[in-house]
C-alpha cells in the first residue's frame, strides 16, 4: 500500500502529467469535432459514429488518447529512472517488481478515467459540430439502436431516441448498434496502451524509446492478428474491422494478407474469438515477461 501512495502522489505531483492529460483532452476534442463538420450529409451509421467519438485519425496508430495514456505510462517509468525516489528501486528484485506493479495499477485507473473523459468531451463536439445536413441513424431508427438501448426505450414506454426532448440528441451517438461494445474496447485499449508504455518505457529505461516501440506495436499487432486468423481460417471480427479504433494496419492488410476488399474478409465471428484473444494477449504477455527477465538481472529499477 505504501508503494501505491508513493506512485500516485508521484503521479499527482508532477505538472507533466497534468499538461499532458490537458493536451490530450483539447486535441481529442478539435479534432473530433473537425472530423465532425466534415461528415457527409445524410445518416451517420454507428461506425462512422464511433471513430468521431474515439477521435480516429488515418494513418495515426492509436487514439490519441491511448497515445496520451501510453505517453503517461513511460513517462512514469522514464522519471523514476532519471529521479529515483524510493530505496525499493535500488535494492531486491522483489521490490523492484512490486514497484512496476504499483505504476501499472496507478496509471491503468488513470487511463480509464481519461478515456470516459474524451468520450464525454467527444459526444458534446461531435454534437454541436455536427452538419445540419447530418442525421446520427440511432435518433431516428429504432433498428439502428443497440439491444440494451432498445429495452431501456421499450421499458420506459418509448419507441425510439426522438421521443425524447431534444436535449438528449447526444445520446444517438454511443446508443447505436455495437457502438457500446466499441467504446468500450477503446477504454480498455487505452488502459493497455498506459501499461504498455510503462513496460517499454522499463525495457528501454528510456520514455521517448517507450513511445516510439508503443506507436510501433499496433501495425505490427494488427498485421500478426490478420496472418493468424487467415491460418485458422477465421475471418476478422466484422465489429473489430468496422467499429474498433484501429487505423494503422488494418486497412492495406486486408489487401495484401486476404487478397481482397476489407468488406468482403470480414464475416461474423465475435471480438471474443479465442484466435483473436490469444493473438492479441500473446504479444502483451511476452513483454510483461520480458521485463520481468529483464528486472531479475538489473541492479536498479
């Protein structure tokens, strides 16, 4: 316990991390309300939706959120490194480890909180930036509604979202079909990208290094996840390819790996496919490992 409250007052303390959720809040918020305005009229299905609410931008590898979270993890490891403030990071390798648990615990919550928070500063932007010309398909379509949104309305005595007053317009945007579950896996792919740039940052002992192997991994991951679903024989998840915010790799692997239209790989197998998780949870497994091989022959954190 002790460890926690030495990592998050470090955390608390230093005017980096503060400056650097600050800026990830303002850059997600313009350019989603930029993506926003320029959304082309008539209905806005619910991928389109989500990628204006998580900020997704071509050719970027992550959110920026989960850019921002995994900036804050290795600069939390790249500031123990550089300002040592706990003799547990000079002495046993049990310590030491209990120390990188303790960063990976502060900054996971943290990650979390930033990415409710870009989604709820996101729906305002999209909202009001949103062409007239522009209608989200979920306020007008019951059927476009996801099932639990429909049993809410169904409840309540209501038909669709424009039953409601107006002021709740903003509320088609994270109703949608599957956009939910989307949202959702973009929380915790912000939570995994802070983790992951505590533990490059830890290979390394470097936070810039960090960074860069972060924005690296997701082609990388992506391409990785595409060769084994096509050597299992598994489509990729037809809601990871249209509503995850994945931008870097997806889009030229699905040319070159499945030698056709990404419309036409994927198919209907779900984000729980154990291929899929197992791909995915293989690369994040193997670093953990190696930093903890890593540690054991380190004399310092």
């Amino acid at each position: 316990m002790r460890v926690l409250a030495y990592e998050l007052r470090r955390l608390r303390g230093l005017r980096s991390t503060w400056l650097l959720l600050a800026a990830v809040l303002l850059v997600d918020a313009v350019v989603a309300a930029v993506l926003a305005s320029q959304a082309p009229a008539g209905l806005l299905g619910a991928p389109a939706g989500a990628r204006l609410l998580t900020a997704a931008v071509p050719l970027i590898p992550l959110p920026f959120a989960a850019l921002g979270a995994g900036a804050l993890g290795a600069l939390s490891y790249g500031h123990e490194v550089r300002h040592p403030g706990l003799p547990a990071s000079l002495v046993s390798y049990p310590r030491r480890v209990r120390l990188l648990l303790a960063k990976l615990l502060v900054v996971g919550p943290v990650a979390a909180l930033l990415a409710l928070a870009t989604l709820l500063l996101d729906t305002v932007a999209v909202h009001l930036a949103l062409p007239g010309a522009v209608t989200v398909a979920a306020w007008t379509d019951p059927a476009a509604l996801s099932a639990r949104a429909l049993d809410a309305l169904t409840g309540a005595g209501l038909t669709g979202l424009d039953d409601l007053p107006a002021a709740f317009a903003p509320l088609a945007l994270v109703a949608g079909h599957g956009v939910p579950a989307a949202l959702l896996a973009f929380v915790l792919l912000t939570v995994v990208a802070a983790w992951t740039g505590v533990l490059t940052a830890s290979l390394t002992r470097s936070a810039v290094v960090g960074v860069l192997l972060l924005c690296a991994l997701p082609p990388m991951l992506e391409t990785g996840v595409a060769l084994l679903l096509r050597q299992t024989g598994r489509p990729w998840p037809e809601r990871a390819a249209e509503l995850l915010p994945f931008q870097s790799g997806i889009e030229w692997a699905y040319g070159w790996v499945y030698g056709g239209a990404r419309e036409a790989a994927s198919g209907g197998a779900a984000l729980t496919d154990p291929a899929l998780l197992a791909a995915v949870a293989a690369p994040a497994a193997l670093l953990l490992l190696a930093v903890l091989l890593l540690q054991a022959r380190r004399r310092t954190l």
